[in-house]
C-alpha cells in the first residue's frame, strides 16, 4: 500500500508542498528569532572583510575581532544618537506636520480649483492621505528601534559569527571525513554574497550621505533623518529609493511650498537616476543573475514574512536560495526560473547537463 502511495505522481509535490507550507509559517511563527539572525548576519558579513585584512597583518585573530567590534559599536553609537536624536524630534513635532499638510493641501486644491481642475480636494484628502504618509515613516522607524531594542544580544552574536568563521571550513571538513575536501562553488557563493553586501552597503551609504546634504542645502528639517532613510530603504529593490523620498517630499512641502519640493524631488531623481543606473550596474555586474519578476516577488515574500529586516534581506535571502537549487539536480531548474534571461545557465539545457554529469 506505501508502495503505491509513493509511485503516485504527485504524492512528491504534495508532501514538498505541505513541508515548504509548514516550513513558512515556522519562520513566520518564530520572525523575532529569524530577524534577529538575519541582522546578525548581516553586520557579521560587513565586518568580516575588514577582520581577514587584519588578519593578514598577523593581528591575532581575538584581537582583530575585539577591534572590529570596537569599530562596529562607534560607529552604531555615533549615528544611532544622530539619528535618535532627529527622530525624537519629528515625533514631537508629528502633530503640527500633519495639520500643516491638511493646511496646505486644501490651498494647493482651491487654487487647482480655481484654474478649472475640480476634485482634487477629494482625491489628496481622502485617497491620497499625505498626513497618514508621515505617520507611516513613524511607524516604520519605530519597527526599526524595536529590532535594534536587542542590540546587545545581536552584537554578542556577530563576535562569535566572526571567531568561528575561519574555522568554519576545517569543522565541515572534518564532518565530511575529509581533510582535504574543497569547496569551490560554496566558496565562490560566500565571496560573491559578501562582495555584493559590501558593494550594496557602500552604494547605498553614498546615496544617503548625497541626500542628506541636498536637504540641508534646501534647508529641510532633520536632513540625516532622511537621509539615514534612504540609505536604509536603498537596500529594498526597485521601489526603496522612491518610499524613502516621500517623507522628505511631504515635509519640505509644509516647510517651504511646492517650489521647494520639486527641487527635493529633482534631488532624490539625480541621485538615484546616477547611482542606481549607472554606479551601481559598474560595480555589481551582472553575477547575481536575478530575473526583475523575481526580485519584485522576493521583495514581497520576505517583506510580508519578515517585516522591513525581510525587504531589506530579500535579494541575498533569494540568491542565497538559488544557489541551493543549483547545487541539487532535482531542483536546478527552479534556480533556472529564478535566474534572469542573460543568465549562463540558459545558454545550455538542463538535459544536456545531466548527460555531460
């Protein structure tokens, strides 16, 4: 009888259906612990590639990671009171933001009004909802602090990624029985995700530092605020760099009027326009090979599972995946939907692949 329940075509699909269903909504179950993880993760893997250089002065390997650390907790410490600081701020002052947006949006809709354009009253008070936008950036910093609420467990966490990541390899030799075992593609991967968060890390501190000092050239208030947003919210493709300057766009609105905003929008167009098209393509290439559908997907999945730590983790979270398919050949072709149409794994057909194997 078990027999023929295991030949039944689809008996496969069901269970690995019913196993993803049940592994989703363990990670979903257990987000605090995941996020946490994840963002332990990630600032071990921004201070791995100072801690090898260190290493390669023949700094000891404590020592390194002591420095490091020490870096790492200056740094945090230096722009979390900044950024506390203007956050504070903004959140005082919420209350008269958003009456002075309501102010301003029934003058902007009553000269529309009067130029012959009827309704916009309607359409930005009731469905567009500017006041509720900056509620929103609220809600989204304060999601934020509560993550970084587990600071102290999360760079406990960080030191002991980076003691054991030089002996990581000599213990999966060691369970594998062989000494000598190398790791070719899984070391490629590493370096390859490593590369890319650092690049991304980089690319996205640029942006946000452009920002910041195009908003105190136009005199807009808490410019390392918003500036601190977009280089968080650069990290989510696609759609990041245009949420982070909607809150920069609405407050210097209420500051200074429409002139104004069209030159913050200018702003935030220029500097994503140059590094998003042009530094960035230079600098990553094309060796993470992810379809556009797919990232836009990722980003959505992981938000909706994880939260902003989620959206911002969703390309690495997705290659990370990829490459598990790739490795497996029951799975490869999952990796081949995933990857994008200029990927080298198009170029030749699975079946031909397991022939050559």
């Amino acid at each position: 009888m078990t027999e023929k329940i295991n030949s039944f075509p689809g008996f496969r699909i069901i269970v690995g259906a019913a196993a993803l269903v049940i592994i989703i909504s363990g990670i979903y179950l257990a987000q605090s612990v995941v996020v946490l993880f994840l963002v332990s993760v990630f600032l071990a893997s921004l201070g791995i590639p100072p801690l090898l250089w260190l290493k390669e002065k023949h700094i000891p390997s404590v020592v390194a990671v002591l420095i490091v650390m020490a870096g790492m907790v200056i740094i945090i410490i230096l722009i979390g009171a900044q950024i506390g600081s203007s956050f504070s701020n903004f959140l005082d002052q919420l209350p008269l933001f958003q009456s002075s947006i309501r102010e301003q949006v029934l003058e902007l809709s009553a000269y529309l009004r009067s130029k012959g354009f009827s309704g916009t009253q309607k359409l930005l008070l009731d469905y567009v909802k500017p006041e509720v936008l900056l509620k929103l950036t609220a809600n989204l910093l304060s999601g934020l602090s509560s993550v970084l609420s587990d600071l102290a467990l999360i760079l406990l966490i960080v030191t002991f990624i980076m003691l054991e990541v030089s002996s990581f390899p000599i213990k999966l030799r060691a369970v594998l029985g062989d000494p000598k075992q190398k790791f070719p593609k899984f070391t490629e991967f590493v370096n390859d995700m490593k590369r890319y968060m650092v690049i991304k890390t980089l690319i996205s501190l640029a942006t946000g530092v452009l920002i910041a000092f195009w908003l105190y050239i136009l005199d807009v208030d808490y410019p390392i605020l918003w500036g601190f947003i977009a280089f968080l919210l650069n990290y989510i493709p696609n759609i990041g760099s245009i949420v982070a300057a909607i809150p920069a766009l609405i407050l210097s609105f209420i500051q200074f009027g429409i002139g104004s905003a069209v030159l913050v929008t200018v702003g935030y167009i220029v500097v994503n326009f140059i590094i998003g098209n042009v530094i960035e393509p230079r600098l990553m290439g094309r060796k993470f090979g992810l379809s556009t559908l797919v990232v836009f997907l990722s980003l959505i999945f992981w938000g909706a599972l994880l939260g902003l730590v989620g959206a911002i983790l969703s390309v690495p979270l997705t290659m990370t995946l990829k490459f598990a398919f790739e490795n497996n050949e029951s799975t490869k072709w999952i990796a081949v939907l995933l990857g994008s149409e200029k990927s080298d794994e198009l170029s030749v057909p699975i079946s031909s692949k397991k022939k050559k194997g």
